[in-house]
C-alpha cells in the first residue's frame, strides 16, 4: 500500500472506531444515567467512569498518533 492509502485507511479505521463509541454511548445512556449518575459516588462509580474517559482517551491518542 502506498502512503495515501495508508492514511485513507487509518482515517476509516479512527471514523469507524468513533461510530461504534458513540453508538455504545447512545445505546446505554439510559442505563449508565440510572446505574452511575443518579447514585452516590462510590469506588465502582469513580472506576468505570474513570475506564469510560480513558479508552476515548486512548482511541483519540491512537488515531492522532497513526496519521501522522
């Protein structure tokens, strides 16, 4: 594969990648609200939030990294 279409290829890769995020988001919002938001913070609150920002984080790094 030549440049171009490596980073064609990476675009769709990081496009895909977002699409399939935020339609898990979509999908479980309702269940995230009640389950995480509406209660008290607790130990399993502060750990999946903190896994829930960290892999947009990665994936954000990851797709910056690899067009370049």
């Amino acid at each position: 594969m030549s440049t171009d279409s490596n980073n064609i290829y990476f675009s769709y890769c990081a496009v895909a990648s977002s699409v399939a995020v935020v339609y898990d988001w979509v999908l479980t919002w309702g269940q995230e609200f009640e389950l995480v938001w509406r209660q008290r913070c607790s130990l399993i609150s502060v750990i999946y939030l903190s896994v829930r920002i960290s892999h947009v984080r990665i994936a954000t790094f990851c797709s910056s990294t690899s067009s370049k």
